[in-house]
C-alpha cells in the first residue's frame, strides 16, 4: 500500500508537469528553434547539423531514446524531456513493466542510428571550441549544455558569461544555502562557493561564542561584579591600607576614591541585572549622597544609546563627551536578555577610564588591583579574560592587573604620593607602549586604564592610518574596507583603490598612508589570535594561479574582494564587544532513481585548506577551556567532513578528474546539508525543525557592525562608518565538466559599506535588516558593478523544466 501511495504521488507529480509543458512547449535557445514536444514526432534525419549548437545536438540525438521511455541518468536530458506531455508517462510505464521483470530492448533504425552517430561525432567536435570564442570573449556559449534552464537569457548575463565565466545576479535570499536548495528543487548544477562556508564559520563562531558568553562568562561576569561590590562595601580595601591615620585627609580622599570603585561595580551589577532606568535607585547598595546621585546618572547615561559628558569619570569629560552610544546592544547581544545585559556591563568594565594623569583616579587604579589580589575576585576575572584574550586579542589599554604588577614592585603605601606619582609615571610610559589605537585628535588622557580593556586587533590600527588627520577640510573622512584587504598585500584591492577609486588623486598621502598600513600587517602575529586568524585566511582566495579560466581574471578578484570583505563584516560584527573600535529538506517517492545533477566546487585549494587548519584551531580553544560540548563536536566534525569534500573535489578539478555519483549528489544536496548544521547551530531546544522555526535576525544571512567612528575635528559632518551584508546573491559560472561546458549557479555574500550620522543610536542587525526589506540592494560598493547584473530577480529559471524529488 504504501508503495503504492508513492506511485500514485510520483505519477501525479508528473502529469501536473505535462500538463504545464502542453501549455507552454520548451523551445531550445538556438538557431534551429527546436520544439521539444513536437520530438516524439517525425525527426527529419537530414537536417542540416552544421546550423545545430551542442545543447541542441544533444538533446535530438536523444530524442529517440526519451520516445522509448529511456530513464536518463543525466539530469538535464530528463529533465528538458520531462517537460514534454509525452515522456513521463512512457518512462513510467517502461519503468514498471521493468521493475515486474520484464526485458523491454530499445530499437532504433539503422537511419537513426546514423542519425545519432551524425550527430554525435558533430557534437565532438564543437566540444573542441569550448575556449574559441569571439574577440573579447573567454568561452563559447554556443556550447553550453544546459541554457534551457533560464527563462529568460539577459542580453548583459550573457555577456559577462562569455567575457568573464561568470556573472553576479542580485537576489534577496535569507540565506545562501537557500540558494543551493533552489538548485536542489530544479537540478540545476550547483556551483558551490567559498562564501558557503566563510558564512558556515562566522555562524560556528558566533553561536558557540553566544553559548561561552551564556553559560561560561555571565556567571563569571555576576560573581567579579558582587565580589569586587563586596569588597568596598564590606571596607575590605582597608586590611590593604591598614596605616591610614584616622581623621587624616588621606584617609579622607583615600576612602572617597574607594566609594568611587564601589559604585563603579554597584552600576555594573545593576547592568547586569538590566534593570529600566526609571526603577533604579541604589539604594540598596548603601552609597554616600554624592555617589548615589553620579550612579543615577551614569546608569541613564549607559542606557541611554547617546553620548554625554559626565562627573563621575573626572576632569577629562567635564566638557567632553564619553561614548555611552558603543553600551547599545547590537550583534548576537540582541538575541537574549541576558546577551543584551551581559553586553551592557562588559562594555561598562572594559570602557569605564582611569588616567594616569590624575593622582585620585590612580589611585582608584591601585585599590581596583588590591581588590583583584583577592583569590576569588581574580579567579572570575580570569574566568573572563584568558578566553577572551585568545578570541579576540590583547588589551589595547593598561589593564588593572598590571597597575598592581607594577605597584607591588614599589612596596609602598597608597598614602604615599610620591609613590603614586611614581607608579603613574611607570603607568604613562607602559602605555605609550602598549597603546596603539589611538583617537587621532586625543581631547582626554592618552594613558587610559580600564579593569578588562578592549582589545587590540591590527585591522583597527589600519583603519586609523588610511584616514587624513592632517589636513583642514579632510581630504579622506573614513577607510574602506579595501584599505585593509590592500594592506595585507592583495594586489586587486589596492588596484580598486588607486585606478578605480583614484583614492591618490583625493587624498595625496594616501600612499604613503597605505605603506605604513602594509607595515603594521607584516609585523602581526596571525596565530595570537583566532581573530587574526580569521582575518589572515581571507587572502587566500586571491590565490588562483593553476586554476579555471573564469578564476584567472580581474574580475574573479572582485569577486573574491567581495567575499572577503563580506567575511571580515561578519567578524567585525562577532567581535563588536571586545574588539577597540577606532574613532577619528524534504524527500519524494517510489519510482526510478533520481538522474545525476553536475555541480562544481570553487577549486581554491588554498583557501580550503586554510579554513581547514582555522576550524580545528578554533575547535582546539574550545577544548582547551572546556568549550567542547557534544554539540559543539558534532558540529565541528560535519563542517570539517564537508570542508575536507570540498577540498577533495577542488582537487579532483583541477586534475581533470571527474567526481563520481555519489560525490556529485553530494554537490546536489549540499545546501540541505549547511541548513541542518545551522538549525543545530542555533537550536537550544527540539522546537527547531526546519529553518521557518528561527526567529530574529539569526534567520536572515544580513548583518552590520559599526567599524569607526569617523568624528576628527578636520570633519564637518561626523559620522559612523558600519561594515554589513546584504541578503545572499546569485552567483552563474559556466564550469567544464568532462569536456563539457555547463550553467551553475551558485551562492554568495553580498558586502556593502555605509555611514550614518554619529548623533543616531548605533544600527543593530534587526534594523539593518528592516532597512534592506524596501531596497535589498542599497550601499552596494561602485566596483562590483563590472561583475554584476543592474537589478533583482533578473534571472529566472525555466518553470517548465525541472522537478526534483528532493533529499
């Protein structure tokens, strides 16, 4: 019964495909115009061939077979036969009366036999002129195997198709295995990019990170914030000052400045609790009248997504305002709750000033640091920053901990302000080391002290160095996320710059500007850091030398451009905490096996290898801080699996050799396959079953993430620089496969760079989102336009054709 069920499914699947194709009639793209339901009737087998293109050999010369019901295992023969009212019901037929054991030859007359091998031998030989093309051109699209399989040829598609081997269709996919899926539906070869994967990692990275943050950071997080409350509130501090003469004006300024590091953790805890401005008191936290009125103000103030001045961080920011607008939640910190508190309370830690220009608030530098000599207090805090440290890289500020390295080496007393003096000099020059992210028109203390600072990461130092400070108006405002594929030596991105952008000709220091950037990348230490990891992968996909005619142009290198700049987005956003900003499937039923769909992987065998060895650098940090839950393995080991077959094929490619069934199914179903490891990814409970299950901004591939702060007193108007991605693009590659050329389409991430003036709360992923829902194609860069069809949903593909049972 239930074999019959599927029978009756399948055979109904087929007569509402006859019934749409006897309404329409495929006609094959070609000179000859060829009808191909009218092909079960009389061929004439002496038709003039040399006016016949490859695709149209190919599917006459099989003309005589599909009549007899032959169940081809090419998809796109059964699939252009499949659109005829006649095929499918004479494969089926052939296909049970074979199924019951019955022996059905096929019979041809020896006018068709010489026909088909007519034909065929013609076929060959245009095979041969797969790369003679027309002056301009790199590959004969007369030879294409599959064009049927478009709607609609686009005069401009085929254009680029034949000029560069491919072509960027905008699109407004949610996600790029959406994409892949599609393809799936309607067997049309699949092109699988590197940007499937950038994007598979960014996801890795930032749900197991969300997961630490979660689970291993925000109770770490509470326990440093109500120790380090509890010491002060407790007078702990004193057992450290014991020689305090009572009623002294030391005492006096000494015990202020411990009220001070009290409430400084009483805010935090009220952050991290989130509670509303208007129901915040503190009363409960027993702070003296001076303090209990800085403390209201400074929690409205981090809650309030502006920037103001403020009392309670000191004389530098009386009259200059301090960037309460970075405490707004955005990245995955919107997702949960806790996220957006634990995010709010982090950035207060990490942000929050000591100047070693001013003697109270070294002070307060060195009694924080007493306090973190205490065992638990110091446990917590490096329960948060040795992870973070690896992740994302070395604080750019001095830390709390080495103020009492270094003021322990001294042996004196907190009374003593010689002593304080002298810590604070040793303090000044540290930082002057240590710093390297630096506004670049200073208004406060260069030698800031944070108790968890933010932390360096070399693409930030770049950014700093590729904007004009010097001249009056700004010649240059802002980097471009060019500047830094261009600093770390990619010879296409500094060619956009100069020859396209003529960034030299605006701004005359721009090349020397962009030597010193090259500079800091070449003196970087890529494996510090999983960030700089990352980051020092994405050139490997300029690397095409050895590889298909289409990766060997300027072209391609946009398109790389793109993909990197679109992947470094994703990482800028991941990191939006910690990292110091710088401011200046379903399956089908019973019946004949489903016919092999071709596909292609991107065949960079470098960057393959690359992501490789990071993923398993990163699954090695995770281990090493006992990260590495069963899902995370599970995970972990399927990406690796699917990263390793894309390598395994990329190499098969570039030897000629072609993949065998198996693997092209695979290459089939391979956007079915990065859905499910992304509904694990994202799944914390069973209630995900399909990728209509996912709420808020996860479902949808865009992002944002603000990169610099572009408020120079050479600006007239400041603004905010953000990096994002926009929905996922249609990428079509013509790709030969056995000698044959063939259609593909593929995924990828569509970069896109944007400003917004500074006085606006900073964009979160949810808005950007909502804001890409009237034009999915805003703030694309000017250079992709060379590669790139003008307008969405240009391409479409042909209805009538394909279906697929799916898996």
């Amino acid at each position: 019964m239930k074999k019959l069920n599927a029978t009756i499914f399948t055979l109904t699947i087929h007569l509402i495909l006859g019934v749409t194709a006897m309404a329409q009639g495929i006609i094959l793209p070609g000179k000859a115009h060829i009808n191909v339901e009218k092909l079960k009737k009389n061929i004439d087998l002496n038709m003039d061939l040399s006016q016949l293109n490859v695709c149209e050999l190919r599917v006459v010369r099989n003309a005589f077979a599909a009549r007899q019901g032959y169940c081809f295992k090419d998809a796109t023969l059964r699939g252009v036969f499949s659109s005829t009212t006649w095929y499918n019901d004479t494969m089926m037929g052939r296909f049970f009366r074979e199924d019951g054991g019955q022996k059905l030859p096929y019979h041809y007359s020896k006018a068709e036999m010489d026909f088909i091998n007519r034909a065929k031998q013609r076929e060959e030989e245009l095979l041969k002129k797969n790369f003679i093309a027309p002056y301009g051109y790199q590959v004969n699209l007369d030879n294409l195997i599959n064009p049927f399989q478009l709607d609609k040829r686009p005069d401009n598609l085929m254009d680029k198709l034949g000029r560069y081997g491919f072509a960027v269709s905008p699109a407004n996919y949610d996600q790029l295995f959406h994409i892949y899926e599609n393809n799936d539906y309607r067997t049309f070869p699949s092109f699988i990019t590197t940007d499937l994967f950038l994007q598979l990692y960014h996801l890795y990275f930032d749900c197991v990170l969300r997961d630490i943050e979660q689970q291993r950071l925000y109770p770490a997080l509470q326990k440093l914030c109500l120790l380090g409350f509890e010491y002060f509130d407790k007078a702990q501090w004193k057992q450290a000052n014991t020689n305090l003469k009572a009623g002294s004006k030391e005492e006096f300024e000494i015990t202020d400045d411990a009220e001070w590091c009290k409430t400084y953790f009483a805010i935090a805890l009220e952050l991290l609790k989130g509670t509303a401005p208007e129901y915040v008191n503190f009363k409960s936290y027993r702070l003296n009248e001076k303090y209990l009125q800085l403390a209201k103000e400074e929690y409205f103030h981090a809650n309030s997504n502006s920037d103001y001045p403020s009392l309670f961080l000191g004389p530098d920011y009386y009259n200059t305002n301090f960037a309460y607008s970075l405490f707004r939640p955005r990245g995955h910190y919107m997702r949960t709750k806790n996220l957006e508190y634990y995010f709010r309370t982090m950035m207060w830690l990490q942000t929050i000033p000591m100047a070693a220009d001013y003697v109270e608030q070294m002070r307060r530098a060195i009694l924080l640091a007493q306090a973190l000599e205490t065992p638990a207090i110091k446990n917590a805090y490096q329960t948060i920053a040795e992870p973070i440290t690896y992740l994302m890289g070395k604080p750019d500020h001095v830390t709390i901990e080495q103020v009492g390295i270094e003021w322990n080496k001294l042996g004196q007393k907190l009374s003593n302000k010689k002593a304080v003096r002298k810590v604070s000099n040793i303090i000044k020059v540290l930082a002057d080391k240590q710093i390297r992210i630096r506004p670049l028109f200073q208004k406060t203390s260069i030698y800031k002290i944070n108790l968890m600072p933010q932390r360096y990461q070399p693409d930030a130092e770049v950014m700093l160095k590729m904007v004009d400070n010097k001249t009056f108006p700004c010649k240059r405002e802002q980097p471009n996320g060019l500047d830094i594929m261009a600093s770390m030596g990619w010879e296409a991105a500094e060619n956009i710059l100069l020859n396209e952008l003529q960034e030299a000709q605006k701004w005359k220091g721009f090349t020397t500007a962009l030597q010193s950037a090259k500079q800091v990348m070449q003196t970087v230490p890529w494996e510090a850091t999983m960030t700089n990891q990352w980051l020092h992968i994405l050139p490997t996909l300029s690397k095409t030398q050895g590889m298909p005619y289409f990766m060997q142009s300027p072209q391609w290198q946009k398109k790389c451009l793109n993909s990197a700049l679109a992947s470094w987005a994703e990482l800028k956003h991941d990191a939006i905490l910690y990292a110091k900003q710088p401011a200046g499937a379903e399956c089908g039923g019973y019946g004949p096996d489903d016919p092999i769909t071709k596909g292609y992987v991107e065949p960079n065998t470098y960057f393959w290898e690359n992501a490789i060895a990071l993923l398993d650098k990163t699954a090695n940090f995770f281990k090493q801080y006992n990260m590495y839950t069963e899902k995370v393995q599970n995970v972990t080991e399927r990406i690796r699996e699917n990263m390793e077959f894309c390598l395994k094929i990329s190499e098969k490619e570039l030897k000629g050799i072609e993949p065998t069934d198996e693997e092209y199914d695979n290459i089939k179903v391979m956007g079915s396959t990065v859905e499910y490891i992304s509904m694990d990814l994202l799944r914390q409970n069973e209630e995900i079953q399909d990728w209509n299950d996912i709420v808020g901004a996860d479902k949808k591939v865009s992002i944002v993430a603000d990169i610099f702060t572009s408020n120079g007193d050479n600006i007239e108007n400041k603004h905010v620089v953000y990096a994002g991605v926009g929905p996922a693009y249609e990428i079509y590659v013509v790709v030969e496969i056995g000698g044959k050329l063939y259609l593909t389409r593929g995924a990828i991430l569509s970069y896109r760079q944007l400003n917004m003036p500074s006085d606006l709360p900073r964009l979160t992923d949810e808005e950007w989102q909502k804001e890409l829902e009237s034009n999915p194609n805003k703030f694309v860069p000017e250079w992709m336009q060379e590669i790139s069809l003008p307008s969405l949903n240009m391409v479409k593909e042909n209805e009538e054709i394909f279906y697929s049972s799916g898996c």
